[in-house]
C-alpha cells in the first residue's frame, strides 16, 4: 500500500514538474528556430562553406616562410646520388625569407574561388531550405495539438452525455419500463465513447510531444495554445503559386547555386592545361659557415609550368566536372517538376479543407436534429435503442469533423505557404 501511495506521488511530482507553456503560433515558431539543433547544425556548415573560398584565394595572394638551417657536414664531399642540384655540401648556419607570387595560372584559381562562393551560397539556401522545414514542422504540430485538444473536449462531453443515457435507461429498466437489451446497447455505446477518450488523449499527447520535439525541447511540456485567426481564402490561380514556388524556394535556389558552381568548376579544370607562372624570391644570411659560403644571399626568379602530358588526366578531369554540371542541370529540373507537383497538390488539399470546413457544418447541424428527434422518439417509445445509438454516433463523428475541419484547413493554408517559398 504504501509503495502503491509513493509511486502515485512520483508520478503527480513528475506531472507537475513538466512544464507549462503558454503560447502563440509565432511564439512556437520563434522557440524552434532558437532551440532546434538542425537549424544551429545548418548555421555552423553555412559559416563553415564561407571559409572554403578564402582557402581558394589564399593561392593568389603572395605565400611568405621563413627558413633556419644548420648542417654538418663532411665538408667538400659531393652527393653521389639522389639529386641534380649543387651537389656540394659544406658546414653551415643560415637563415633566411621566401616568397612567392602566383602571376596567373590563366583562371583556374579564379574560377575555383567562384566555385566555392556558390557552394557557401547554396549552403546558405539549404539553411534557409532547414529552417522552412522546421517552421512547417511546427506549425503542423501546433494546429495538431489544437485539433487534438478540441476532439478530447468533445469526446469527453460525448462521455459524459452518454453515461447520463446509461443512468436513464438502468432507472428506466429497473422501472421495468424498458428492456435490459436497452441497458445492454447504452453500455456498449458508453464503453466505445469511453475507448475514444482514451484514444484522443494518447494522440494528444503524440501531438504535444512532436510539438515539443520540433521547438527543441526534448523534456517536452504541456501546452495551452493560442488559437489563430482563420486565413483568407485561396487565390483562384494556382499558377500564381507555382510562379512564386519557382522563384522563392530555398531548395531550388540551392540546387541552382550547385549547378552554377559545377560550370564554374568545369572551367577550372580546363585551365589545366594552360601553363601556370609564378614568381619566387629568396634572400638571406649565414652567420656561421664555410669560407666558401656567402655571408649573406638573394636571388628572385620567375618560373613558367607548361603541362605537356600526364596520361589524360586533365583530360579525364574536365569531363568528370562537365558531366557533373549536366546533371546537376538535370537535378535541377527534377526539383521544379517536384516542386510544381507539391504545389498543386497543397492547393487541392487547401480547397478541400476549405470546402469541408461548411459542409462539416452541415453535417453537425443534421447529425444534432437527428439525435434529437431519436431521443424525443426515444422517450415516447416510438423508436428502439438502436436508432438512438446510431444517432449518438452519427453525432460524435459529426462533431469530431466539424472540429477538426478548421484547424485542418489552417494546417493546410501553412503547406500552401511552405510549398510558395513564403513561409519565413
């Protein structure tokens, strides 16, 4: 008895501790985007592509080091093998400065720099792509909860409303002025309302978690939303919609920015095969050494690299990158076809949610006269219980569309705008 009270008061501690939260739509959108690790993942690879051109440029600024060498030598001996420079080696201490200067490897750097600002620029839309998806992702959940929250209301009214039939009728039977067959259907009609009580609060509890997971907040909480104002209506043209998915969205812009870096990056390999010039000059001191080592050295020279043949590499090298652009194209065009689908079929799904919000309405208002003329005829005698139950569930599922219509509409309203581009 005892373990059974404290595993009670764990769990209403539990319960309790779980966090609150008070929120609006904007107020749940704006907590994802601060706490959700797969916007904060995206943000440091964007920051992190923005480096790469500066790796690229870095060739085409001038390139400094400094040298120390000592050496001992067996002074006056020659290398016998293993080199084609001053084979002379002489005891010695020296220090000294190197640079050099790239002049122009005819645009191969260029483009590469080119290349890599695209990259970091596509990875900026892909960023912008994540955050998109975590603003649908949210707002889903947050119209789900909504939705959740309203059909837990009416099923516990439906609960109640139905355990009020089952006391009638067992008085009424035990009045012996209706049959125990009447008791036995309001039971079974209360045990299946029950059943959907239970079913409504394990999906709003889904609902709350998946909210919560969206705005990071794995502890997860309960919530009370803020409910929002309705939308306006759709434009009449879809085509309006397709023009503007085409134009904003992140995903096509980023796949547009990898075709454009994959040219760039054809042109770079076919400078390959153009010779690559450069300048180099060194200067320095040797405070200790030999008498045949200069005290001190400079030396500046120009060096000019002219491929001429490396077995078909660059070659090989320039059709691999020309044949990555193609398909990169070809990516492109995929996504705009995908992307003109999903519009067309959010539009259909936000027009179907929109009519089904008043013919919901319709339904309830005839499922409402139907239960009432059924619980009047019910009363009288005139109508067997059967016919009530088949009202009372005709009811309930009118209530939970009726219920569920609006918030799905809005839920489809926020595709609409995910699929255009314009969900920011």
């Amino acid at each position: 008895m005892r373990f059974s009270i404290l595993l009670a008061l764990v769990a209403v501690g539990a319960a309790q501790a779980q966090q609150t939260m008070h929120l609006t739509l904007a107020d749940a959108q704006g907590l994802a985007i601060r706490n959700n690790p797969q916007f904060s993942a995206a943000k440091y690879t964007a920051a992190a592509a923005n480096q790469v051109p500066h790796q690229y440029r870095a060739a085409m600024q001038p390139n400094l080091s400094g040298n120390l060498t000592a050496v001992g030598a067996d002074n006056g001996s020659r290398i016998a093998a293993g080199g084609l420079t001053n084979p002379v080696v002489y005891d010695r201490l020296g220090s000294g400065l190197t640079i050099s200067q790239l002049i122009t490897d005819f645009g191969r750097t260029s483009n590469l720099v080119g290349m890599a600002k695209m990259q970091a620029a596509a990875q900026d839309q892909f960023t912008e792509a994540t955050r998109a998806d975590i603003l649908l992702a949210t707002s889903s959940a947050y119209f789900a909860v909504l939705s959740a929250q309203a059909v837990l209301q009416v099923v516990d009214e439906t609960v109640k409303a139905r355990q009020t039939v089952v006391d009638q009728v067992t008085a009424l039977a035990e009045s012996k002025l209706r049959s125990t067959l009447d008791v036995s259907f309001a039971n079974v009609n209360l045990s299946g309302a029950k059943l959907l009580q239970v079913q409504a609060q394990n999906e709003l509890q889904a609902a709350e978690a998946r909210l919560a997971t969206a705005m990071g907040l794995p502890g997860g909480a309960v919530f009370v939303l803020a409910d929002e104002p309705m939308p306006p209506v759709l434009a009449g043209r879809v085509q309006d919609l397709i023009d503007s998915a085409i134009q904003n969205r992140p995903e096509l812009k980023d796949l547009r920015l990898l075709q454009s870096a994959a040219e760039r990056l054809a042109k770079a390999e076919h400078a390959l095969y153009f010779p690559t010039v450069g300048v180099l000059g060194t200067a320095g001191l040797a405070p200790a050494a030999e008498a045949q080592v200069p005290g001190r050295y400079g030396a500046i020279g120009m060096n000019i690299s002219i491929p001429i043949f490396n077995g078909g590499l660059f070659k090989a090298r320039q059709t691999e990158a020309e044949l990555k652009a193609k398909s990169a194209g070809a990516t492109v065009n995929d996504q705009q076809n995908s992307i003109i689908r999903d519009v067309r079929i959010a539009y259909l799904n936000a027009a179907t949610a929109y009519d089904r919000m008043a013919l919901t309405q319709e339904l309830l208002q005839q499922a409402q006269l139907s239960m009432d003329l059924s619980q009047s005829r019910y009363d009288l005698g005139l109508a067997a219980i059967v016919e009530l139950s088949q009202a009372q569930l005709n009811l309930t599922s009118a209530q939970i569309a009726n219920t569920t219509a609006r918030y799905d509409y809005q839920a489809q309203r926020i595709n609409v705008d995910f699929q255009t581009g314009v969900l920011h």
